[in-house]
C-alpha cells in the first residue's frame, strides 16, 4: 500500500497551486494524507476528487468553512497499521514521548505545523512524520512531502521529497 503524506500547503497565499511532481504522486497512491494549514476549500476539493482515499485534518490557519469538513485528529487502520494524524504537536523538545502518551493507541503520527520535516521513532514505538510543505519552505533549504509503503503490517520506503525551488 503506497502513502502520500503531506501538510501546510497554504494554498493561494503560499503558491498559487500545488507543485507538479506532488500533483503527480496522487493517482500511485492508496492512501493520501494531510495534515492541515490547507487554507482554501479547492484544495480539499482537488484531493477528495483524485485521492482513492483521503485522510486529513484542519489546521490552525484554516477558517470555518474547512473545520466543518475536517477533523482535528483523524485516525485510520491501514495494513495492519494505526494511524492517528493532527496538525499541532507543540515544541520539538519533548515532541516523541508528549506524542507516545497522547496517541498510545497509534503507530503512526502524521503531524505539520512546523514545516520542518521530522521522522522519529518514540521509545514506546510510535513513528512520528512530518512531511514538512511543499509550498512554503520557511527557514528550510527545500519545499517537502513524504511518500511511504506499507508491507507485510510494516512501514517501509518513507522517503522524504525534495521540490524544485520555484
């Protein structure tokens, strides 16, 4: 089962669109993720028409109209997998074992905010993934999002993507 994970995409204030190769990643996809800070509706609309399936939730930044239609915690049991997604997960001091706690029934995280890519495993288990943005680099190098598989009850291949700078 092949993932695509994403977060923040700040649509139209950070870009206009969202970038080729990520728009191209969504028909290999079983399972599209977003981790909110979409900021306009025709990006969900965008995602909820091409993904098989979608898993997403609101951000801070994202007005009423998007918390009517989304979560603010989400969770999905994929391959064997449970996955919780949430946009906000506080400092990075302290983030695995503040995360292990509050989603002790997961084993996947899929969290943004940040725009700060992040992929940790907690002592307890629980794999936390930030797939960063891929409009709005922020104080990072490169525009990001993550792509994953899940084999045999396990996530395999998380790879994080680099975009072109625009």
């Amino acid at each position: 089962m092949r993932l695509l994970l994403m977060s923040d995409t700040h649509l139209p204030t950070r870009a206009k669109r969202l970038p080729e190769p990520l728009l191209e990643e969504i028909p290999r996809a079983d399972v599209v993720f977003h981790a909110g800070d979409w900021v306009d509706t025709d990006t969900l609309d965008l995602l909820e028409s091409r993904s098989r399936r979608l898993v997403a939730v609101h951000g801070n930044n994202d007005g009423p109209e998007l918390r009517a239609r989304l979560p603010e915690t989400a969770y999905a049991e994929l391959g064997g997998l449970r996955f919780a997604v949430v946009h906000e997960t506080g400092p990075a001091r302290g983030r695995d074992a503040r995360c292990a706690a509050r989603f002790s029934d997961a084993d996947v995280l899929v969290f943004g905010h940040s725009h700060i890519p992040w992929d940790t495993t907690a002592p307890t288990g629980l794999r936390l993934l930030n797939p960063g943005s891929p409009t709005d680099r922020r104080r990072q190098p490169h525009c990001t999002y993550m792509t994953a598989v899940i084999a045999a009850g396990r996530l395999t291949e998380v790879d994080l993507h680099r975009l072109p700078r625009r």
